[in-house]
C-alpha cells in the first residue's frame, strides 16, 4: 500500500463531517495503471448511480462534499493514496463514487458531437492511416458542403489532414478504415466532455464501440 499523503482540505460549511467517511487501508481497489496527475482544480470523478449506472464526471471538491454529507459514497479511491483531511475526518481522494439515493435521468437519446467524445470513438487512431490520431477532419471539407456531425467528422494524424487539406476521398483515392456513425449510450454523454477517462471508470462505462 502506497504512503499516504495529507492534504489540508476544509469541512464544507454547515455540514458535520461523518466519522464513517476515514479512509481504511485496503478498502479499495487500485489501478495498476493511474491516471496522468491533473490540477486539483481539473480533477474529475466519476459519479454512479445506485444501480452502478454511470451518470457525469464532478469535479473534485464536488464529489468531496457529496461524501461528506452522506449522499455518497467512494467506490474507488485515488490510486496513489492521497487523503484529504478536515478538522476533524478524513476523506480518501475517490476516483469512483455512487450516490446512496437512487435519481431518476429523463433519457436523451443524442450526443453531442465534441472533440473528446470522437476521439474516443475512433479509439485515438486515424481514420485514413491508422496511426495515432491528433486532430479532426471532415470527411466532406466544409468547404465544400460537408456537416459537422459524427457521420461526417473522423479523428485523423496531422499529416492525413494535412494531405486531404479540402479534397474529397474520391480524388486522392482514399477509403476510410471504418464509415463514422453516431454512438449509443449513457456512458457517451459522458465520454463527450471527458478528455481523459481514469482507467477505474472503465468498468463502468462499459465497451464503447464505433
């Protein structure tokens, strides 16, 4: 078990810490592969609900203060070990927490189109080459009528895009590795604003697929 590192954190005002929330040593499963370190201010953690349904990403002080008033509980704690500490309890850093009441989400059925939800769905890998993908590209240039949406939009290296510039695949003689299509499910609102998914959340988000 790694050392654990205090870090000074306030009780939220007008809420009592709960005895019941101090960490305990071998609780909690760690990844075998942590996350890259983020800001404390960017730090997310991923909410469930009762029935272990992925729900949003919070921010940190968020999912802090739901713990401490009792309408959370910590799934899977930081897995460097880190403990945030008030006045009198200590909270384990969480990396997965789920609510203690069940709440009812109204279904949407359409995600939103964002950078980080396609890049997960095209797994980081160009359309066109196959290689590590670091931009977006139309397959259509909008120059020439294509839309901005996830029929019409691929992750693509830098020198893919570089070389298609405003030509239609059909001019270079181009295919794409696989036809873009919109995707389905819950954990995918969710994947559309996350940049970085901690490896804990991944089995709770499910499979993604393209």
């Amino acid at each position: 078990m790694p050392d654990r590192q205090p870090i000074p954190i306030g009780a939220p005002k007008g809420h009592a810490p709960r005895a019941s929330l101090r960490s305990t040593p071998g609780t909690h499963t760690s990844s075998p592969s942590p996350p890259p370190t983020l800001p404390w201010g960017r730090r997310r953690v991923l909410l469930l609900n009762t029935t272990f349904e992925p729900l949003t990403a919070l921010p940190l002080r968020r999912a802090v203060v739901l713990i401490v008033c009792g309408k959370a509980e910590v799934v899977h704690g930081d897995p460097t070990g880190l403990v945030l500490h008030a006045a009198s309890c200590s909270v384990e850093v969480p990396s997965v927490i789920r609510l203690s009441n069940y709440v009812r989400v109204p279904y949407r059925a359409r995600v939103p189109l964002t950078r980080a939800g396609l890049m997960h769905r095209d797994r980081y890998r160009c359309a066109y080459c196959g290689g590590r993908a670091e931009t977006i590209d139309h397959v259509v240039p909008r120059s020439r009528g294509g839309a901005h949406t996830w029929q019409n939009c691929v992750a693509s290296c830098a020198k893919c895009n570089h070389r298609k510039a405003d030509k239609l695949l059909s001019e270079l003689g181009w295919r794409l590795r696989k036809a873009p299509t919109a995707p389905r499910g819950p954990y995918w609102r969710l994947l559309a604003g996350v940049a970085e998914a901690d490896p804990l959340w991944l089995p709770y988000l499910g499979e993604p697929a393209a």
